[in-house]
C-alpha cells in the first residue's frame, strides 16, 4: 500500500491526513521519489502548489524554452525515452515526457494540487512533522521530502520606477512568468539579462520585435551548439537496436565528465573553450566594438557555460541593441541607465534568474525544540550532509540541496542518486525499529568542510567572476564539488554510523548499507 486515496480526500474538509511519507513537488525529484517510494511500498502524498505537474518544466513556456543537457541523460534512467526529437529537447516534449511517466505509474491519484506548502514544524512527542499549506491545511508525517529544486523562486531586481512603468501601461514579466497575452510584434523590447534564458529568447523573438534592447551586466561564455532535429532513421535504430541508446547515453555522459574534469580539477584547460566562444562570436558579429561587448572577462566555467548557434545571430540583428550600462531606474516610458540615457520599451523582459542561494528564506521550518532552519542557515551557511539530510533536524530530505546542482551534467542523474539515498535512509529507521533519523552535527560538519576544501581549487571557486552559485559571502552553497560518478560513490552505501536515532529501538545497532540502485555511474 503506496497512500489511502481517502485520506488525500480528507483535506477538503481541512482534516490532518496522515501519511508516512510526504513529497513536495512534482518535478523530476518530487516524481522520481514517488515511483521508489511507490516500488518499496512506503505510503506518500504529494503536495504540488500548482494545477499540473512539472516543476520548472511547467512553469517555463517562453519563446524557446530548452534544456541545455542532451535529452538521452537529461531523462530518468529507468524510464528512457528513444524517440527524442532533439538533442537537447524543448520545453513542450519535456513537459509531455514528466506528464508521461506520472501517467504510467499512476501517481496522479496521490497528488494534492493547488496545495502550496506554508510552514512545517516537528513535534518532539509524536516524533512526526506537522506541514502546513496556504489554504490552511494540515498534512502529519513521520518523513518529509522536498523536492522543490533551487529554481522556481524568480528573482526580479528592485528597480526604481518599476511601478510607475507598469501603471503607465508597460508590460514587465519574468521569464519564467511568460505572459503569452503580450503580443510582441513590432514591438519595442527590453530582455535584462544574459543568462540561460536571454539567450534562447533573443534569437526566437528578434524577427518579430520592433526593437529589442539586450542589457548585459555580464557577458556569457556561449559554444556554438546546433540542435537540428534527430534523424528518423537513429531515433528507429535506438527504439529497435539494443544496446544504441545506451550506448548513446554512456557516451554523453563521460563528454560532459570530462568538462566536470575541467571544472573542478584542472580550470587551465577550459582555455580550449574560450578559444571555442570565441569563435562562436566572430563567425556571427562583425562588428569589432559589439564582439568586444560580448567577450568575457573571466574564466569558461565560471558562470555556467551557455550553448547555441543562433544567441549571436540574434545580437548582430540590425535591431538589437546591447546596452552595457547599468539601468539606473525605470520612468513611465521605458529604462534609464547610469549613463542618463532613457529607451523606451512596450514590453520588459526579466530574464534575471532566480533565488538559489537565498531560496531557503522562503520556508519556515522549525525542527526540534522549536529550531529554526532558516535562521540557522542564515547564521551558519546552507549545508547539509550529502546536500540531503541536515544536522539535527529528523527524517527531513532536500532533494538537490545544497551543493548538489551541477555545473557540467545531468542533476537528473544526481537526484536519482540521492532519492535512493533517501530510501535506504527510511528503510533504515525501519530496521533499526526506531521512528526517525538524524545526521549528527560531527558527521555534517565533517563533510562540510571536506566539500568546501574541494570547491576551494574548482573554477566556480577561483574563475574571477561572481555567479549565482555563491551566497551572500562568497562560499559556493549551490555546486557539487566533483564528478557525478564520485556523488554516485558517495551516496551509494547510507552510513548508518553518521546518524543518531529517535523513537523506540533508538538503541538498536544498525549497519551500514550499500544502496540499491537502478542508475550506474556510467548514466
């Protein structure tokens, strides 16, 4: 038994529904936790904010809106997909692929939709968690997993004047808050940013603008990246010919090692790629001053590399203009930058990213005696063991937590490690007959600064940029420090001796066990 459909019918009428298990989330790690869960047997609901399933696949729908990992590794292992129409697939087919796979294994029947998660507080006497939605609510648990990720909290920046623009008439949304009502023809455009979103956008709405202004605080390091559709012929070949998409998939997955290579253990060699950017530039823009507006000054890789073969197509259009100066406030009619100078713009498009490193913020979390995560976060730095379980705080799991993105591969691959890892942890309890678990300060604090001494050396660390993957005071919270196949290693086997134990049989010795898993380090 999974979950009591019953139960999930309880909170229309604002009765606690009990469950073992409670997920948050219905992205990749919100579904794949279901499915282990699902297959071990352990009953879960599902809380997702949202009418529909999908996380960040949901959510995203602006003008080409794709992934910038090969789709044969960016997909569950156990649930491969062979007839992938791209490379590197866009938004509608990952969205249809999600919709899919939580159609197959029937997850929907467990998922409470339009039930945003508020707060959540640990009962010391019950030894279960209390979660709270915005509708006020009630879920009891005995485990809690969050599967939200790092990248569903837009940022918009605090501009003077923003207000003023919008009551104007002035159209401003995120990217990842498309508004699809805003007709963009002819249209006078201001895209701020130059991240993984600015550079998909600006080459698919170029031709239909009017204008379009591109304001760049930081250049980008963007590879050249064609993404012609997948031959029918190969697509057949890896749905019919054993062993092809493996082989497919083994493949990537030690190119992109190889950049993870690179990245953390020798940043010299990242010189090839901006060799490789380089010419990705002057094969597109012939205009010396604008190639020099578009050159970074910094080490390839230390803010995330981009890929495209259209981004500085769009740039060189004759009706793109690069503005280079800050934007110093907003009027009625349009943008003013440091420099005074205002353009005026129909529509603004923020494509500034999102709150990663201050996502946590956003919670309110008190475990045991009434702690609060939040204000321990913001004194000591977001950690956790293994970016999964944290210090002193039961039965809690942060699916791609703290330095567990990547800045090289898949995090598919990384969640699927991880939600294994979260398993064995609740088999765990079970075996040692006891009702929670608990990494020990020692344990955390241990592997903490063992990971931050590995990030000291790693181009996200040393590249001379400032990048999202870094808090407030310069510590890298968001990044695995190495290669994914040596995450795999590290998550494979739980350490029951890194973990204190509550409830009943608290006692009991436990063992060390090494995790089940359907993913090997190959992808």
């Amino acid at each position: 038994m999974t979950v009591a459909p019953e139960q999930a019918a309880e909170s229309s009428t604002h009765k606690p529904v009990h469950t073992r298990a409670l997920i948050i989330g219905t992205g990749f790690s919100g579904l794949g936790m279901a499915i282990e869960l699902q297959r071990r047997g352990v009953e879960f609901v599902i809380l997702e904010k949202a009418a529909e399933i999908g996380g960040t696949w949901r959510d995203n729908t602006y003008p080409g809106c794709a992934c910038d990992i090969p789709s044969h590794m960016y997909s569950f292992s156990f649930e491969p997909k062979p007839d992938w129409q791209h490379m590197w697939s866009f938004q509608p087919e990952i969205f249809d692929y999600l919709k899919g796979v939580t159609d197959k294994y029937g997850l929907r029947r467990y998922i409470q939709f339009n039930s945003h998660v508020d707060r959540a507080h640990w009962d010391d006497d019950e030894l279960r968690w209390h979660v709270f939605t915005k509708d006020g609510h009630e879920f009891v648990a005995q485990f809690v997993v969050s599967g939200v990720g790092g990248l569903h909290i837009p940022l918009i920046p605090e501009f003077d004047g923003l207000d003023e623009y919008r009551d104007a008439g002035g159209a401003a949304f995120h990217s990842a808050q498309w508004d699809h009502s805003v007709d963009l023809s002819g249209k006078r455009v201001a895209v701020i940013g130059t991240g993984a979103s600015a550079i998909q956008i600006v080459p698919e709405i170029v031709n239909d603008v009017g204008a379009l202004q591109l304001y760049q605080r930081t250049p980008a390091w963007v590879m050249p990246r064609p993404n012609n559709p997948i031959p029918e012929w190969m697509r057949d070949m890896f749905t019919n010919v054993p062993g092809t998409r493996e082989l497919m998939r083994w493949g990537i997955y030690w190119i992109h090692e190889a950049v993870g290579f690179a990245m953390t253990r020798q940043p010299r060699l990242l010189k090839i790629g901006e060799l490789l950017g380089k010419w990705n530039i002057r094969r597109s823009v012939k205009d010396r001053e604008l190639r020099r507006k578009l050159i970074p000054h910094y080490r390839a890789g230390c803010k995330r590399i981009l890929n495209s073969d259209t981004y500085y197509q769009g740039i060189a259009n004759p009706k793109t203009e690069v503005v280079t100066d800050g934007i110093a406030r907003f009027t009625a009619r349009g943008i003013v930058t440091a420099d005074g100078t205002e353009r005026e713009a129909d529509v603004v498009v923020f494509a500034t990213g999102f709150h990663v490193t201050d996502s946590y913020t956003y919670v309110d979390i008190k475990g045991p005696g009434g702690e609060d995560l939040v204000d321990r976060w913001t004194r000591e730095g977001v950690s956790a063991l293994r970016g999964i379980t944290i210090a002193d705080m039961p039965n809690l799991f942060f699916l791609l937590g703290p330095n567990t993105a990547l800045g090289h591969n898949s995090v598919v691959f990384m969640i699927e490690s991880q939600i294994r890892y979260a398993a064995q942890a609740i088999a765990a309890v079970d075996r040692a007959g006891a009702q929670a678990l608990a990494p020990t300060r020692a344990a955390a604090d241990s592997y903490n600064e063992e990971l931050q001494g590995e990030l000291a050396g790693t181009v996200w660390n040393t590249g001379g940029c400032r990048s999202w993957y870094l808090d407030e005071h310069g510590v890298n919270r968001t990044l695995w420090s190495g290669m994914t196949w040596q995450y795999w290693m590290a998550t494979r086997k739980f350490r029951a001796s890194e973990y204190k134990f509550f409830g009943p049989g608290r006692d009991t010795p436990t063992q060390d066990v090494a995790v089940t898993t359907l993913v090997a380090p190959q992808g």
